[in-house]
C-alpha cells in the first residue's frame, strides 16, 4: 500500500502509480487538474498537483490503472495491488 498525499509532484504520482511522469503531465493538462507552484523553486514549470476529488475519480476509472485499487479511508489515501 501507498500513501498518496494532498498534493504531490507528478514523479511522485508516477512513482506510487506505477506509470510514466509524462503521462501524468498529460492527464493534468488534458483534464484540467488544479495545480500550485512548488514554494521556493523559482521558474513556472516546477508544479505540484493537487489530490483533490476529481482527480482521485479520474485515476479510480483510468485504462492504465485498472489493475490497482484507490482506497479512500477518511483522510488516509491509499493504493493497493
């Protein structure tokens, strides 16, 4: 089980998803997710992606991800194999 947190950098989405960071890159542009500067890292390309309910939905009914279940326990979001 991994913990996935609040807002994460798209290497470590990738990393706990088991998928490439290019493809979350595409998923946050395609879909539109909500993402915040990382503080302290200057230029604009550096961002963290925000873990909210929409994204959580979209990777629950991804192709990719089908194999692996998003477990939503309070505040506690889990990924298990």
């Amino acid at each position: 089980m991994m913990k996935l947190k609040d807002k994460m950098t798209p290497a470590e989405l990738a990393d706990c998803l088991g998928l490439a960071r290019q493809t979350i890159n595409r998923w946050v542009r395609q879909q539109k997710w909500r993402t915040e500067a990382i503080p302290g890292v200057k230029g604009g390309r550096a961002r963290l992606v925000v873990i909210d309910k929409p994204v959580l939905e979209f990777l629950t009914n991804a192709p990719a991800r089908r194999h692996i279940h998003l477990a939503i326990n309070g505040e506690e979001i889990v990924t298990t194999e």
